[in-house]
C-alpha cells in the first residue's frame, strides 16, 4: 500500500469510527429519554391514578428491571446475529411502549403492563451500542469515544426531561409521552439505516471463533469484576433511587410539573459535565480518587437538597448531578480493560445487568421506605448507604494497579 493509498484508508477509517459513534450517540440519546422522561411522569401518574410511593416504586422498578433482564440476551444474541437489527427492533420497541401506555394506559395494571415491554426493548441499547463503539475503536481512542458515547445519554436526559415537563404542563402527558414515541419509532429507522450503510453491527463470524480458551464470559480478572460491579451497583441504586423521589421532595417545597423538569434537566446538565469533568480528573489523579470524591460528594449533595428550601435545594442540583453521574463513566470505561473483545458484548451485557438491576430495585425498597417514614427521611438514607463505596474502592485500588502492570 503506497502512502497515499494509507492516507486514504487512514482517513476512511476514521470517518467511518466517527459515523458509528455518531450513531450509537443518536440511539443513547433516544433511550436515555425514554427512562429518564418516566421521572417527570411518575409524579403526574401518582396524581391521576392515585398511587402510593409503593406503587410508584414498582413501576419504575418493572420498567428498570425489565431493562436488566435484557441485557445478557442481547449480547449474547448480538454474537450470532450482530448488534444492527437488535438496536432497531429494541427502540422501536421501546417507542411502542410509551405510545401504548400514552393511548390506553388507565391505572397502575396497566401502566406496569405497557412499561415492561418498553423496557425489555430498552436493555438492548448500552451493552450493544458500547460493544459497537469498543469494536470500531479497538486501536483508537476507546476511553475517549466511550465517554463521548456517554455524554450524549446525558443530553437526551436534559432535552427530554426539560421538553417534557413544559409537554405536561400544556398539552398533557400522553400527548407527551405519545410524541416522544413517534421521535423514537424514527430514530429506529435512521439508525438502521446509518449501520447498514457502514456496514457496522452485521454478524461477524470471525469474532465468535476467537478465545475458545478463555472462560465462558471473557472475563480476565474475576476478583476486579466483582468489586467494579459492586460499585456500580451501588451507584446505580443511589443514582435512580434518589432521581425517583426528587420529584416528590420538589412537589413538597411548591415546585410545579414544568419546575420539576427544569430541575432534573440541571440534574442532568451536571450529570453531563461530570462525564467529561470526571474523566479529566481520573487521568490526573487517579480512578480511585476520583469515586471516592464522586461519591463522597454525592452524599453530601442529597443531604443538603432535603434541607434545603426549593430555591437553596436548585442550586444544589447541577454540582450534584456532576458527581451523581460522574462516577459511572469512569466505571463503564473500565469494564473494556478486565474483558477480552471477543466477549465484549456479553460481559458488558453482565455488568449492565448488574448496574441496571440495582436501579431496579432501588425504587421499590425505597418506596417501600417512603410510605413508611416519608420522602426525606429516605432521601438521607439514600445519601448515607453512596458511602458504602468507599471501602470497595480500597480493594478496587490493587486491581487497577495490576491490570496497568500487566
């Protein structure tokens, strides 16, 4: 190959890597609205059918729970079939489900009904789309286009949860939430297209033949996967039990539909520039120094939002949302590094289960907790037990330190 013929292919490369991450950013950003408009809804929902915390918390736990249970089947379907027609046949599934539960939804039957299926739908998304981005950038810059394919999951959060409390507040939430499916069906559509015109996420039979010797999910250091997966799992749980109630805490202090959007829209800003914030702080001072400020930082935010008025608790928010989501970026990044890529899909698949289970149940035993001794007395505690991640970063410390050594 001449060197004008390698420039050519150089730059063809890294067009393509560059159409692929744009695509997977697309789907991100689809579906991180999709679960994140449910935290706008839920307290409309609790209004008009008249449910209890409890109930609000199995909702959001059967749509979250339905997403984990996904995950493993579709990156192990992704192995054999490729991750294109799987990521189109998830979000469209996804749409239909908020459509259906838009058009005929009476209740919490059938709310926790249609709610499923968006879901199960919706876990297909981030081991699929992450193993695409890892594939694409196996010689490039993963760390980075990971965190880029993070960062657009944060802003799909921002725009949906701000468009949708101005949607409920003047045209209804099923009209809303009936919206944002067809956006959703459409996206389906075009991302689709996009993969098959690169040529991306088909069926790669060369990449199911590699690593016969290595263990059935691809794992290198199974010690250094559990303790990653139990920090994420603890940090999921916080991040999505704390983001449930908030809502909840605000009504309580005068805030209306569309002033709870505003305000998880600053959650999400902050989450957004924690992405980028905390991985610039990991590579100067450490992956462990930067959980531990993330989530000791956390911690203190949530006390401080429950104490606060509801003008003192905004302010609160966006530095709140940089160390709330900041931490999972960090994390997500590592799980590429204790995995071999022949088993990309489906370990990414495990941990996201992991993670996302914990969210799932988060909801549910803090909801249990709210109509027992109330939203802010739950609140704090979601605060205390983000604590629980500090010793587990001593021991995750060791593991980091022999993965670079090696």
């Amino acid at each position: 190959m001449t060197g004008l013929q390698g420039f050519k292919h150089d730059r063809g490369v890294r067009r393509r890597r560059r159409l692929v991450l744009a695509t997977t950013t697309l789907v991100h950003f689809i579906h991180d609205g999709f679960s994140d408009i449910l935290f706008v809804l839920l307290p409309v929902w609790a209004r008009d059918f008249h449910l209890a915390y409890t109930q609000v918390g199995i909702i959001k736990m059967l749509y979250t729970g339905s997403m984990a249970l996904s995950q493993i089947p579709a990156g192990l379907n992704a192995e054999r079939r490729g991750e294109r027609g799987l990521l189109v046949i998830g979000t469209a599934l996804t749409a239909c489900g908020f459509m259906a539960a838009a058009g005929w939804a009476g209740g919490f039957a059938s709310l926790a009904a249609f709610l499923i299926v968006a879901g199960l739908g919706s876990g297909v998304q981030h081991p699929l789309a992450s193993s695409l981005v890892s594939k694409v950038y196996e010689t490039g810059a993963r760390r980075a286009a990971l965190g880029t394919y993070n960062f657009s999951g944060d802003l799909g959060k921002i725009a949906v949860a701000a468009a949708a409390g101005l949607g409920v507040a003047t045209i209804g939430w099923r009209a809303t939430a009936a919206g944002y499916g067809a956006i959703g069906l459409l996206a389906a559509g075009v991302v689709g297209i996009g993969l098959a015109q690169l040529g991306a996420g088909a069926p790669d039979p060369a990449a199911t033949r590699e690593s016969h010797d290595e263990n059935r999910w691809g794992i290198r250091d199974g010690r250094g996967f559990v303790i990653l997966a139990a920090v994420g799992l603890i940090d999921s749980g916080t991040r999505t039990g704390f983001l449930t109630f908030l809502p909840f805490a605000l009504t309580a202090k005068g805030s209306s539909p569309a002033g709870i959007g505003g305000a998880l829209a600053l959650v999400f800003m902050g989450g957004a520039a924690g992405k980028l914030v905390c991985g610039l702080l990991a590579d100067r001072i450490g992956v462990i120094r930067t959980v531990v400020i993330t989530e000791a930082a956390t911690a203190l935010g949530i006390i401080a939002v429950v104490g606060a008025p509801l003008h003192a608790a905004l302010l609160v928010l966006v530095p709140l949302g940089i160390a709330l989501n900041g931490t999972s970026s960090v994390l997500y990044a590592t799980v590429a590094d204790l995995v071999v890529p022949a088993r990309r899909s489906r370990a990414y698949g495990l941990y996201y289960t992991i993670a996302i289970g914990a969210s799932a149940a988060a909801p549910l035993v803090y909801g249990i907790m709210g109509d027992l001794v109330g939203v802010p007395a739950t609140l704090t505690t979601i605060g205390v037990v983000v604590l629980a991640t500090l010793p587990l970063c001593v021991a995750l410390r060791k593991v980091i330190a022999a993965t670079r050594a090696a």
